[in-house]
C-alpha cells in the first residue's frame, strides 16, 4: 500500500508528542485529530508544516522525495544570498557544516507567531544552503559578528550526503523540547577574527583537499578499467 499524508505525518513528527507538535506550529487539537485519523490537510495546515519543518510541498502532497529542502546556488550567488540574510538579520545563527572539502550553511531562526483563538507557533526556522564552490560564501559569514551567532561542526560524509540530499529533518538537526539535535555538537566562532583564522586556514587546505580527492578518484577509475568484465558487471550489481 502507498503511503499517505498520515504516513509522511508521522515520519515528521517521530519521538514528539503528537498533540504538542502541533500545538507548537500552530495546528489546533481538532485539526491534529482529523489528521491522524486520514483527513486531508487543508493549506493553511499543509504551509505551517512546510514552514516548521522545512518540508517540500511535493513530499507532504504526494511522497515526492526527497522530504526537505535545500537550495543550491553557484558560489557567489550563495555568497549573497549568506550577505542578505546578514544585512537584514533575518537569521539568528549560521551553522558551517563541513565535510572535508565540502561545505553546506544551515541558518536557524526562532519564530514566534501569535495569531487570535489559536496555538501560539514557536518552532526553529531552517535554511539548508549548499554550493560546490563555497570559498565566497564562507569569506561572506565574516559580516555576521557580532549579531548573528557562527557555529562551525564536521559531519561524516555519509550524514553530509543525507544533508544536502534533503534527507535530514529540523528535528534531527536542532533538535526539539530540549532534545538536543545534531548541530548541538557544533563549535562556537567568538567572534570575526577567529572566523577570519578559520576562513584563511580552510582556503588553503581545500585546495589539497580537492586536489587528493580528484587523484583517489583517478586511481579508482584506473583500477576499475583494468577489471576483468566479469568482475565489472559483479561491482556495478553490488552498487546498484
């Protein structure tokens, strides 16, 4: 049987109480229960979900994946797109996430939202910004002292992937009612000459980085090439 909307619900939600999900996005009880037993969102419902989760329209509608989003942009676009946020402050804090020589920026903000005879919605808003030529942007995260907080966290290459794949959820990443996320394992920059410290040591290093991972990626090419066909065919079956 297909999965539907309950099933993706349910997915989003994971260890939260259900009735205190929504309460924080916003979603009366009424509403929740209607949900849980197969009723169709409404879109009102169906954007304070997107909103609080970070949740493609196409996943919550029609189980399209990828489940979350993430913009790409070239890397001097990213650069901008990191100094608008700063110069409006319209975020509260930029995690750089790194992966040896690749680079994504998670940026995080604190939403309240009242709004009469209902819920009040309090949730974590988060940005995933991703580029593969990051150097601008990360230059770019200077101007955000000393009024945004910068946090700086390595993830192994697998749970990279899974993050710029748009398969790592708000809750898993900042976590929810005290429960910490994964970013709570993230390294505070005090400030912008610390930032600059990190940003001219990165510069240098993926240069290296890049230029080992090319080389490693010709030495595989090689060794598959000088496979006998049979053995080929057995690897391509394996990865598949």
């Amino acid at each position: 049987m297909k999965p539907g909307f309950t099933d993706r619900l349910n997915f989003l939600i994971k260890g939260r109480k259900p009735y205190t999900w929504a309460s924080s996005i916003g979603i009366d009880r009424g509403t929740m229960e209607r949900l849980k037993k197969g009723a169709e969102p409404r879109s009102e419902v169906l954007s304070a979900i997107s909103i609080a989760e970070n949740a493609r329209y196409d996943w919550l509608i029609e189980g399209i994946e990828p489940p979350f989003r993430v913009y790409k942009y070239p890397g001097e676009e990213l650069a901008e797109v990191i100094q608008c946020h700063i110069t409006d402050r319209s975020v509260d804090k930029i995690y750089v996430v790194s992966s040896g020589s690749r680079y994504c920026f998670v940026l995080t903000t604190h939403v309240v939202i009242e709004r009469p005879k209902k819920p009040t919605a309090e949730f974590e808003h988060v940005e995933i910004l991703y580029s593969d030529e990051p150097l601008h942007a990360l230059y770019s995260v200077r101007y955000a002292f000393p009024d945004i907080s910068v946090y700086a966290v390595d993830m192994p290459r697998e749970q990279f992937d899974d993050l710029i794949g748009g398969r790592i959820s708000n809750y898993e990443l900042v976590g929810w009612g005290g429960a910490p996320g994964i970013l709570s394992e993230s390294m505070e920059c005090p400030d912008q000459e610390s930032w600059d410290s990190y940003y001219h040591r990165m510069s240098n290093i993926m240069p290296m980085l890049n230029e080992a991972n090319d080389s490693l990626e010709s030495e595989l090419i090689d060794i598959f090439r000088k496979m006998p066909d049979e053995k080929k065919r057995a690897l391509v079956d394996l990865l598949r």
